[in-house]
C-alpha cells in the first residue's frame, strides 16, 4: 500500500485497510506490505489458504525503501520484493557483472 500506515495495526486492522484503500480482498493470496512513518518498521499480511499470516520487520539502522505510487498500490515482482524486505534499494539494483563479451 501506498502511503505509510499506523504500525499499532494487527490482522483485522491491516485487513479492513485492504479491504477499504484498496478495494481488494485480503483473503485472495496476494501479499500486501505496509510501512511504517519512520520506514524503518513493514509489516507484510499474506493468506496462506488456511489462515492470514502477520510478519513484522523492523532494520536496527537505515529504511526501507517505499515506492512512490499515484494510486493506493503498487505490483512488486518477487525480485523486488525481496530486496524491499532486505533492506536494499529495489529502485536501481546494481548487477555485480556485465555480460560476457565475445573475444
């Protein structure tokens, strides 16, 4: 979700936001990531098929970078998903090397 959210919320709370912001339903399967003011707090609610699951991440130094979004919510591919749960900037990641050049 776009935007920061108040990190007090639990399951019902973060689902109801889902539910109203985005007009989605938060027993669909998606995952759904929310930031706190500070950035350094995300809390991911996530519907496994049996029951929503709650993960809460909070980085001891630096933020979690949050996308600029113009509407409610913004697709991550799983890639950048995992580099927002690390930490890292998903924005412009560094590939570590270039391609192989023909001799």
């Amino acid at each position: 979700m776009a935007g920061h959210t108040d990190m007090r919320k639990g399951f019902d709370g973060l689902a109801a936001m889902v539910q109203t912001a985005l007009a989605a339903n938060p027993f669909c399967g998606h995952v759904f990531v929310f930031r706190g003011k500070r950035g350094d707090i995300l809390k991911v609610l996530w519907f496994d098929g049996q029951g929503l699951m709650l993960l809460a991440k909070r980085l001891e130094r630096g933020r979690f970078v949050w996308p600029q979004a113009m509407s409610g919510s913004v697709s991550l591919t799983s890639a950048q998903l995992s580099m927002l749960l690390e930490g890292i900037d998903w924005r412009m990641p560094v590939r570590t090397h270039g391609p192989l050049l023909a001799a």
